[in-house]
C-alpha cells in the first residue's frame, strides 16, 4: 500500500512542526577540518574512496542529528556523479538510510528527456533508488514530462517541477514574455496546474510540485495564488541570500504547501557556530525550522 | 595538449567519410535473444549484475564492430543511471573503452543546474568519466550554462545545447512565441551563438554545439544557416522517423558541421536485418553513413 506523496509531506510537516529541507550537497573543501584531517591520516585505496567514505561518515552523522528538524532531504546527484560509480553508491546508500530514518527524500536530479529514457530516469531515481520524489526540467514540454508523472502516481511518490530557478540567469528564459502577455514560467505554470490536477490527495495538494527561487518572493506569492494544491519546494534560502520573510508567500493560509531547502548554511554551520560540527549543523537547522514555523503564520 | 573538441569532430567526419554517431541506449528487452538466453543461463548475484553483463558483452562487441561506421557514440545517461551504481561504472567503462577505439564520446546527460552543482556535472562527465562532450539544458539561462562552457573549453571538449528536441510535445514551450516576434527556441540560439562565439577552433567550428531535432527539417535549416560555426547534433534519425533528406538542411555548404543520432535503429537492427546481430547493427550505421554522406553533398 503506498500513501500518496502530498498526504505524506503535509504530515510531516504537522508532525515536526518543520518546513525544513536539507540539501545534501557534500564539497570535500568545506568539510569541518577534524574530519578531513582523521580521513587524510587513514589509508585509502584512492582519492574517490577517501571522499566518499569521509562524505559518508559526514551525511550519515547528520541525518541522526537532524531528523527533528527537517522534514526531508534533497541530495543533489552532480556532487556524486562527480565521484562516479562509488559516488552513486553512496547517493543509494544515503537515500535507503534517510528513509528508513522517516526523512522523505527529494533526488535533485533536474532530469528532463524523452520517452523510454525519461522512463528510464524515473525508473532510476523513484524505484531503483527509491527517492520519494524527483526534480524535473519542464524543456521538453508535456510529453516528456508525462513518464515522470505516471511512474510517480503510480508509484505513490512526486514530482518538483523546475518553475522559476533562484539563479539570476533564469531571466534570460524562464521571465522572458510571451505574445500572450504571460511569461514563460508562467506558461509552465499554466500547463503544472493541469498535470497537477490528476494527483490530488486526500489533503489537498497534488503529488505534482513546482520548484520557486526563495530569490524571487513576490513570483512566489503570485504563483502560489495561481496554483492552489501545488506543493512548492523553494530553495534558494540561506547560502543564496533569502531568508525567512522571503519564502513568507510560498505558504498557503494553513501555514503549509510548501518546504524550503538549504544546504550549505546548515550543512557547514561549524564555520559560524560554536561547538562539534553536527551540534552547529543542527542549531542552524533548528533555528530555520523556527524562523519558518513563523514566517508561515504558525505559532 | 589538448586539441580543440570541433578540430577533432570535423576531422574525424573527413577520416572516417562519416556523419554518424551510435546512441547507445542499451534496453534489456531488445537485446538478440540468443545474447539475453545466454545470460539468463549463467549464474549471477542478481538482475542487476546479469544485465550489465549482457550490456557489457552487447555493447563492447558494437563498439569494436562499429568503429569504420561511426564518428562518435553517445551514452544514454538514464540507460545507467536505473541499473545503480554498477550502471554507472558500466558507462564509464564504455566511455573509456570508446574513446581507446577512436571515437568521440558524447555524454547524453541533459544536465542542467547552476554554480557550483553545473560545475560538478561538468567536472563528473567530462573529467572524472572523461567524455568529449556533454548535451545541456538551457532552462537556467547563461550563468547555469558558463561553468559548462569554461570548464569544457578548458579541458578541449565541447558542450551541446538543447536548443529545438525531436520530440512533438517540443512545442509546449520551445515553440512558444516571444512579444519579440522570435520563438523561444529561436531565442536560446541567439544566446547560443554569443556563447559559441568565444570558442572558435581553427576549423572555424565552436566548441559550443546545438541539439536540433531531425523530425523538425525546417526549423533545421534556418538554425543552420543563423549559427554557422555551430556543430549540429542531430537525434531523431531512424527509430523516431526521421530520414536522411530531413536532416540534409543540418549540414553546411561544405557537407560538414553537423553529426546525425541514431540509437535503437542501429543496436537493435537485428530485428530486421540478416545474419548476426553485430553484423546487422553494422550494416545498418554503413546504409545510415553512405545516405548522410550523400544527403550532405558529398561524393
């Protein structure tokens, strides 16, 4: 019996009392120094192994340390691909020890094809893998969309669609206007709300959400008006510059619909706060989870 | 010393007389029933390692069967991806083994993302797997595509740009016209042709290519003629339909420029075609080879 992904995530966040989403984007240079340091000492077949079992040691301590307070992780797949089939391991590992922790799991993979290869891609992340949910590039348009969507329903897992991206650069396409008046997000927007409207559940959103720049809030609050029922996943926050009253609009009247990542501004918190690394890496969490609770209009 | 990645294209098209690049999509269901009854009856761990076994077997024969035929051959990524960890060391095997038998690789990745995360999905498949290109999304715009483009003209390989896919669903937003009178494919070429500017070989081709769907003929030839000094990759040939007249406008006045996909039409011409399937496989890329020869102007 699979829950539907909405249902499971709305949950969540009732349960934690967390929008929180850390991202898992493991960088050896920012590595606290004492773990470097005990993994440089140790003798490894390579470099790829002495990273990914340091990344390992890292990520598996803070998935313990965080699981109060975020409500999902999002392990972003270039920072393994870069360690090759060993880093691949590591990203399955990850994904399977997260689950079983309670985190739900976001691949952020930005995939986007075709056909049997966008199958394949579903396939690989939603069951082989076994993410909860997977990011998507709307490029292709409807058809190559339409495996991700139908492999996740049945699936009982999501899809995050990439809307507006928190980069700069998403002007040069994704803000450029159409003879219609809209913009082109806008227009992904416009064709998000029907995709979602087949996968709604019990609580109200859709198994099919929408990826928003915590960098752009006022977007933000005017697509959330224009998509009702859409889960909203908002990175952006922290290390990119948007804080708490930024993703204010993301959120629904309820105080939920949408979750907010950050990665390196928790991950690496030892360089900010006092104390071991996982302790400041879970201060930080703790301290968006609270900022966010408000910012959503929960007390 | 690293040669500049077009140099090395249209010099390979003129050695090999050829335009022709092998997709290898490898698909469990379609391999020649005598290699799948072969590994059905051998003794593995698991699926998963019997189907990189008959992968490996399939596909290193093709490579070295092939290599008269073809220019390049161009990995699936979601093909690996859903066979795990050991998928991945699968394609990097592959690449390195393509690339010992003198072809171009192309890593058919589809990535997308912006700063640091675009600057590992570059670094994973053009340095760690070493791949001679990449094919890229556009959606994030120039600051998601630079780290691609630098690190790749760094290393002397190339970077391949989404600009109008093969697939009809294409149209749900690269089609889409702009209060500019242009499409938004249209748009990303213009883009395209400041970015491939700064990357200018001594054949008087970019490092910077373009990715234009063979199923779309005319829209073909007016980017053609709007981006000269652009390699074209061409998908579509074959298995979606597509024909060497369709593609003819993708090459430019010197029958070169342009390289022509075909994946399941090739691996799988077994089904229609006598005699072994390694044999069937080459016969098809030759008949594929002579038509693109001709249909580009040459004699």
């Amino acid at each position: 019996m699979t829950t539907h992904f909405a249902d499971r995530l709305l949950a969540a966040i009732e349960t934690k009392r967390s929008h929180v989403v850390v991202g898992l984007d493991p960088d050896y240079s920012l590595l606290p120094p004492s773990l470097r340091e005990k993994h440089e000492a140790l003798d490894y077949h390579d470099d790829t192994q002495r990273r990914v079992e340091a990344y390992r040691e890292f990520l598996f301590r803070l998935l313990i340390d965080l699981k109060a307070e975020a409500v999902a992780v999002k392990p972003q797949l270039a920072y393994y691909e870069v360690l090759g089939a060993p880093g691949f391991g590591l990203y399955q590992e990850l994904v399977e020890t997260a689950r079983s922790l309670g985190y739900l799991v976001i691949a952020d993979a930005k995939r986007g094809d075709i056909g049997s290869t966008a199958e394949a891609y579903a396939a690989a992340h939603l069951e082989v893998v076994g993410a909860d949910a997977i990011t998507v590039n709307p490029w292709f348009g409807a058809d190559g969309l339409e495996p991700f969507l139908r492999r996740a329903r049945e699936a009982g897992k999501g899809v995050f669609v990439l809307v507006k991206t928190s980069n700069p650069g998403s002007a040069d396409l994704q803000d450029q206007e159409l003879s219609t008046g809209e913009t082109v997000y806008e227009r992904v927007a416009d064709l998000l709300a029907g995709w979602a409207a087949g996968g709604v559940g019990a609580s109200g959103y859709s198994n099919v959400g929408a990826v928003v720049g915590a960098t752009h809030p006022v977007q933000a609050a005017k697509l959330r008006l224009a998509l009702p029922g859409v889960p909203f996943l908002v990175p952006g926050y922290g290390a990119q510059g948007a804080g708490a009253t930024d993703v204010a609009g993301a959120f629904d009247r309820a105080g939920t619909g949408a979750i907010v990542n950050s990665s390196r501004a928790v991950l690496y918190a030892y360089r900010t706060r006092p104390g071991h690394w996982a302790e400041a890496a879970r201060a930080e969490a703790a301290a968006m989870r609270v900022a966010l609770w408000k910012a959503a209009g929960r007390t």
